[in-house]
C-alpha cells in the first residue's frame, strides 16, 4: 500500500521539484498538489491523503494555522512541514500546532522522504534538540553498533559480526540509547539519523520492511 501524499506550496517551482522527488519513491504517491490553499480542506476530503506536506509560510496563508486546522478536523493525517528558515521559533510553532515532521526546504531533497514515511508510521521527525556535549558523541563501535541496529540486527548477530561478546553488545546499546535521549532501538535509528551518524539509505533499508 503506497502512501498517498498532497503537497501545497504557493511556489510552482517547488511544488515541480518535490512531485520529481517523490516520483522515484516506489511507496509514494502524490495525490494531488495545491499552490492556493483556499480549496485544501475539499480536496483533502476528496483524496483522503495519509501525509500532508505543507509551507509554513505563504503568501496569504499561514502554514502552522492550516496545520493545527487540519489536526484538529483530520487527525489521522500527519503534517509535514516544509520552511525555509529553522528558527526554533518556527520549529516549536510547528511542534505545537501538531506537525509530525519539519524538515528546512534545503535539506528536502535529503531528508523529505524518510520524514514522509516516519510521519507515516507515527513517528516525530524534528531538528535535533540535543546539544553538541563531546560526552554525548558516539565512538567508532558504537556507530558500528547503530549501523547494524539499523538493519535489524539481533544482539546475538550483532556480537558475531562485530567479534565481541553479547554482554557488550548489550553494553553498547544501553549507552547509544542514553546519548541519542531514545527508549527503543527504533527511536536511536530516528534520532541517529538526525543526528548525523545514519544516512537516509541506512534509514530507509531499516523502515521499508
């Protein structure tokens, strides 16, 4: 089942791009795409879209209101919110009307289709908010660990490849949770993803199951 994305944004230009973007995306389809919010609600009653991807500010529409409005009145439908600045005002605005995901128009290309599908399966997709403490940064093993968290690696797999032992492993994967600030190991892959220490492919090969 392919997950049925609209996307709005009053820029013609964009909206081309993102459409080229997703075209690739076996699992992906583009429902329909608005540059004039003023019909949004009908057409979404129309096409039912899994996944809302929307500009936080155009010109005659507000962005983070049209998200709490669609929240409010649809809220199966998870928000993608697109902008082109990454204030942390703009982020918590965009936190607290409800959007599942914001992702900076710049790193869109990169970054816009594994917030679409972890939005998707429920997950929050926001800039990181952990600060830069080295303390936190994680060693050469234990990104060899995440890694294989990523493709879904046991901890009894994980101890055979990398040559050490279970408890280790397990050592590890208590302290890659305590510094990425997760409480599984689906949410280290999220948050090391945005992080930094996962490329969208290894994220990707991990959520196509």
């Amino acid at each position: 089942m392919k997950i049925k994305v609209l996307l709005v944004d009053d820029h013609v230009l964009i909206l081309e791009g993102l459409i080229q973007l997703l075209k690739n995306e076996k699992d992906i389809e583009v429902v329909n795409t608005l540059s004039d919010p003023a019909s949004l609600f009908s057409v979404i009653q129309q096409t039912n879209p899994d996944i809302v991807v929307i500009d936080i500010r155009m010109k005659s529409f507000n962005g983070i209101e049209i998200t709490r409005n669609i929240v409010k009145e649809y809220p199966h439908i998870k928000v993608v919110i697109l902008s082109g600045y990454d204030d942390n005002e703009y982020v918590q605005a965009a936190r607290k009307a409800g959007a599942s995901a914001f992702v900076t128009k710049e790193k869109s290309n990169v970054e816009l289709v594994t917030a679409i599908k972890l939005s998707y399966q429920g997950y929050q997709v926001y800039p990181s908010d952990m600060d830069d403490d080295s303390s936190k940064n994680l060693t050469k093993k234990e990104r060899e660990v995440l890694k294989l968290i990523a493709e879904d690696k046991t901890n009894h797999e994980i101890s055979e490849i990398l040559m050490i032992s279970k408890r280790t492993v397990e050592r590890h994967i208590s302290s890659i949770l305590s510094k990425l600030n997760a409480d599984s190991r689906v949410g280290a892959v999220v948050n090391g993803h945005k992080m930094g220490y996962l490329s969208f492919h290894e994220i990707d090969r991990s959520f196509r199951k």
